[in-house]
C-alpha cells in the first residue's frame, strides 16, 4: 500500500515537472461509447510526448461515461488528464477551460465520437519542426460517408510547407480541428468571436480563427483524422439544429470579412454556399426572424453579380442564394417556390418497376415528353444554360435579372445532379 502511494505521488510530482510538446483535447460530451476508442487512438500514438485533456461536464452522459472513462484510463496512464467544466460554466466554454489546464506547445482538439489515425501526430509535429511553421494541416475522411459526406475531405493534394494562408486557400475548405496541429496561443479566441453568440463558438470556427492567425502553414496530403456523423468537429448540421448552424455560418462569415480574397471565395465555394442553401430549404419551418437573420447573413457572405464566387456555385444552387440575398417581397416568394420545386425533384423520381427492372415512367396523359407544361408561367422560360446563368446573376435594377426571368412556372432543368 506504501509503494502504491509512493508511485502516484512521484507521478503527480513528474505531471508537475514535465511540460509535453503536444495537448490533445478530447470532447466527451455526446461521445457515449465512442469515447475511450478517441482517446486510444491518441494514447497509441507513436509519438508519446503528449498529454490527453478529457473534457467532462456536468450532464448526466458526462458523468456517467466520460468522467468513468477518463478516471479508468488515467489510473493506467498517467498522460490522461480529466478536466471538469463547472456547473455554473456555458455549454460552448469547455475548450477555453481546456486551454487554461494544457500545458503543451502545441494544441489539437479531437471530438469524443472521433479519432486519430496511427501515426497522425508523429507525421504532423515532424512537419513542423521542418518548415518551423505555426500550424499544419491535413486530411480527414468519414466513418460514416453514407450521411452526405465524401469518404476524403481536406486541403489541396499538393503538400506545401510554411505558406501564408493566402497562398494555400484549400487549407480552409474541411476546418475540421482534428486534422489541424497549431500553437496553444493560437486556439485562444479573438475578440471577435468572443463577443458572438453561444452557438457560434464552434469547432469550425474556432479553426479558421486558428489558421487566419498563423502567419504560416503546412499543408500535408495525409489522411490523419477519422469524424462520425454528427461529430462536433464537423459542426452542427441544418436538420439537426439549424439555428447553430446559421450562427457558425454568421461567425465564418465575420472571420472571412477581411481575409485574402482567395481564402474568402473558398470559404464561401466549398463550405458557405452548400450551408446557406440548405439553410433556406429550412427557412419556412423556423420562422420570419430566422429568415430575416438568414438573409442578413447571406448578404454579407456573398458578393455582387460581378463576384467570381458566383461562377464557381452549382446552377441551381445560384438560383436560390441570388433569391436569398434580394430584399424585396417578391424575392422571397419566388424563394420559396423554387424551394418547393427543389424539395419536389427530390422526392420523385421519374421511375417504375417493370417485370422487375426499373423503367422511365409513363408520361402524363396529355403530355408529351418535352412538351410544354399545360399551366405555364406569366414569363419565358430560359432554354439555355447560359439564359439561366444570365438571370441568376442579373443585377436588381437590370429587367433582365433573376426576379424577371424566373416565374412560377419556370422548373429550371439542373445541369447536374443534386448534391444533397
């Protein structure tokens, strides 16, 4: 019993001495079963200089999984580290309380459902330590890539070493928080983002905040990163809670406001577009004040008619957002029908079982296939691609613009098929 007592008094007095090179935060909140598999991930790591910081709060799954977890795994090894959030503390403030107990110089943030691929921090921090950048990043890839995401996400293919972030835009397409290793001062929020509401002190936002500060970046082309659906580092999702969504969106926006021009009209191609669609096709079921602070947000997402952004957005999805930033009655009831249509095409699909294969339905009595619609709209259909382009991105002011050509009875044919 003696010996036993005097072996955890020289470990916390080791804790104590000792300052790791590498803090990795692992949420647990929400995590359930998933929780010691994230932190194994970290603890098997080849690299061993590290320390594991367990965030529990005062929920009942917190207590009753994670604080379990993490008190069992730091009996075995002492580079596990639970960290409590008060009961008086907010809900979005368990990373900050992290950052004032890590005691590494370089942080990594990993949600309870995640985890880290064998070998990911040994590669990251050698990176590091080469180009004597601030931050790294790499790729992440899905567990679960039959929820609407892509089995690969991540920054460009091409492995760059310590570039502003002006020169490697793609590093803001994932913002996933595990796949970036930055700087402990650097994970510190700025003002800006302190000063926004709860639900926008996300992990992708604390991540681009995290990159728009370092002064230079490695971008590597490894996958090291693992996210299920629904993980935190991925951030909230429009069916599930769209007003966090909208208020990470507002926040990524605010964040982009004075970035490189590169690093905006990627933010906004790859990530604020595809958000602020599906926001919109949601827009009717929250409410008038969520749709005026969608709006709001939109405007300030997106640029002119003449922003090369536009250019670089899916035909259909053009339509909705050049509808969502007009401020006009007229606007947001063409909004909704074209939603509606949207909602509509996705739902049917023009095809039947014959004699057990599938086979084009059968036209409607009384139409022909490629005949106009028996009720068409008060205006002209566009009958090209270029038509369409052309009236999506049509000035307000211009009789020529989206308001004018697209009717209620103008069902735009999509160029390719939906990504949602």
């Amino acid at each position: 019993m003696g010996g036993r007592r005097l072996r955890r008094l020289i470990g916390a007095a080791l804790r104590r001495v000792h300052r790791p090179r590498l803090s990795v935060i692992v949420r647990a909140a929400g995590a359930g079963p998933h929780l010691e598999g994230a932190v194994r991930s970290v603890l098997n790591q080849s690299f061993k200089d590290l320390e594991v910081l367990v965030v529990v709060g005062p929920g009942v799954d917190a207590q009753c999984t994670g604080e379990q977890v993490a008190s069992r795994l730091s009996a075995r090894d002492r580079r596990v580290r639970l960290v409590p959030r008060g009961l008086g503390g907010d809900s979005s403030d368990w990373l900050d309380v992290a950052l004032k107990r890590a005691r590494g110089s370089l942080v990594t943030v990993v949600d309870g459902g995640d985890g880290l691929i064998a070998g990911a921090c040994q590669l990251m921090i050698q990176c590091l330590e080469r180009s004597g950048s601030e931050a790294v990043v790499a790729r992440s890839r899905s567990l679960t890539p039959a929820a609407g995401d892509g089995p690969r996400t991540g920054p460009s293919s091409v492995t760059r070493l310590a570039q502003p972030l002006a020169q490697v835009p793609g590093a803001v397409e994932d913002l996933v928080a595990g796949a970036v290793i930055a700087r402990r001062e650097l994970w510190t929020p700025p003002r800006r983002l302190v000063a926004l509401p709860t639900p926008a002190m996300s992990l992708p936002a604390r991540t681009l905040a995290v990159l728009r500060r370092a002064t230079r970046i490695d971008v590597l082309d490894e996958e090291v990163y693992t996210w299920r659906a629904g993980s935190e580092a991925r951030g909230p999702g429009a069916n599930t809670d769209p007003g966090a969504l909208l208020a990470q969106v507002d926040a990524l926006v605010r964040l982009a406001a004075d970035a490189p021009e590169a690093v905006r009209q990627q933010l906004v191609a790859e990530r604020l577009n595809r958000d602020l669609v599906l926001l919109a096709e949601r827009a009717h079921r929250e409410g008038p004040e969520f749709a005026d602070c969608l709006r709001r947000t939109a405007r300030r997402a997106l640029g002119d008619a003449e922003d090369s952004v536009w250019e670089s957005t899916a035909l259909l999805d053009r339509l909705v957002l050049w509808l969502l930033i007009q401020d006009d009655p007229a606007s947001a009831v063409e909004l909704e029908e074209l939603v509606g249509r949207r909602c509509e095409d996705l739902s049917h699909l023009p095809l039947t079982i014959e004699a057990g294969a599938l086979r084009p339905r059968a036209a409607l009595p009384g139409r022909a296939h490629g005949a106009p619609s028996a009720h068409p709209g008060p205006r002209r259909r566009p009958e090209t691609a270029r038509q369409y382009r052309l009236g999506a991105l049509g000035r307000p002011q211009d009789p020529g613009g989206a308001r004018q050509r697209l009717g209620p009875g103008s069902r735009p044919e999509p160029d390719r098929p939906p990504d949602r």
